[in-house]
C-alpha cells in the first residue's frame, strides 16, 4: 500500500536533539506541531535538549530508602525510644488483661 492509496503525508520537519552523552537524535514532527523542549534519548534513555552545547544534566537518582530510614529522618533516637516503651507498655498491658497470648 503506498503514498496512492493511502494519500499525501502531512509534511513534517526534523528536529535534532542531543543528550549529556553526545548522542544525536533527529525525530520528525508535523509542521505545525509543537515542539518539545526535551526528548529522551532513544540510546542511553537520558533526557536530551535542542541546544547541542548545552544538553540537559544527567538526572540525580536517590538510592532507595527503607521505611525504617524515613522513619529515622523524622525521629530522633529519644522520640524512638519513648515510642518504643509507649508501645511495649500497651502490649504488656492487653497481655496480662488476658487480650494476647505470647
């Protein structure tokens, strides 16, 4: 099935991107698209900007935290230890109200 068959394209512009690697990527738009201002790099899946001297940074990736070290940034080791005994109190409390067999 060719362009007879199914009609003209729309006409399209190539717009050239670069990523903080130097990878170049050249995607096709409509003309009267608007054009992104960042694309993702279809090598390395950075993000990469139109301005070829000065593409957009690598992106920072936090390492993942555990709740317990969430936790440990809104706690100081006091909060935690009161915590702690709040806690242990009520379960020795509902153990011997007979509530919980240990």
């Amino acid at each position: 099935m060719g362009e007879a068959e199914r009609g003209d394209t729309a006409p399209r512009r190539r717009v050239t991107y670069w990523c903080a690697n130097g990878h170049e990527t050249r995607p096709s738009f409509a003309i009267e698209a608007q054009i992104p201002d960042s694309w993702d790099c279809p090598r390395c899946g950075l993000p990469a900007s139109v301005d070829s001297g000065n593409p957009p940074p690598v992106p920072r990736n936090e390492p993942y935290k555990t709740h317990l070290a969430y936790v440990k940034e809104r706690r100081s080791e006091e909060e935690a230890r009161q915590i702690l005994e709040e806690a242990l109190q009520q379960l020795r409390g509902r153990v011997n109200r007979g509530e919980v067999i240990l």
